[in-house]
C-alpha cells in the first residue's frame, strides 16, 4: 500500500504564497504519477495540477501561471508551489498517487487565503 502525507498548509495574505509538500511510504514512488487536488466548502474536489512519472505536468486553467508542481524522487516527495494566491484558492489540498486503476489519497491539508 501507498500512504501520502501532506504539510505545508496554513493561513496567507492574498498575493501570498505557500509550498505545500507530500511525502510518499510504502512505494515504488518513481513509477506513480502524482497529483494535487483540493476541495473547498460546498464545492466538488477538483484536480489541480499533477506530474506524471517522467515529469511532464498539466494544471487546471485556474492555478496556470500562479503554481508549480514538482518532484523530488529521491526524497519520495512532490510538491506545489502556490504563488499569488486568491481567496478562491481556500480548500483542503489533497496528495493523490496514481499508478494505472491503483490510487492512493493522502489526509489533506487546510490552505486559508484570507487578508
């Protein structure tokens, strides 16, 4: 099994920015494709940015621009950069692992973008 842990989130000024980070257990953490995904109250979980196991990264039209996906293979972890970040960016941040049908969530992270 997979298990994702998320950190990073907290409370930010808009304009802001916040790197959130998820480290991944219990994996070959290479081969998974990652993502970051986010819900805010009374909204659908949307997808947000993620990383395929070569590296090639796609975003939400909403976040192009302002964020940044990454990964650190050797330290089994991927991260997003959050920069100029808005009100609308408030949800709970949630670390997904995907390798084919097999998907993985971690617990989320409470990000707060309020003046």
């Amino acid at each position: 099994q997979v298990q994702l842990v998320e950190s990073g989130g907290g409370l930010v000024q808009p304009g802001g920015s916040l790197r959130l980070s998820c480290v991944a257990s219990g994996a070959i953490f290479n081969i998974y494709n990652m993502g970051w995904s986010r819900q805010a109250p009374g909204k659908q979980r949307e997808l947000v940015a993620f990383i395929t196991s070569y590296g090639n990264t796609n975003y939400a039209d909403s976040v192009k621009g302002r964020f940044t996906i990454s990964r650190d293979n050797a330290k089994n972890t991927v991260y997003l950069q959050m920069n100029s970040l808005k009100p609308e960016d408030t949800a709970v941040y949630y670390c997904n692992a995907r390798l084919g049908q097999l998907e993985y969530w971690g617990q989320g992270t409470q990000v707060t973008v309020s003046s």
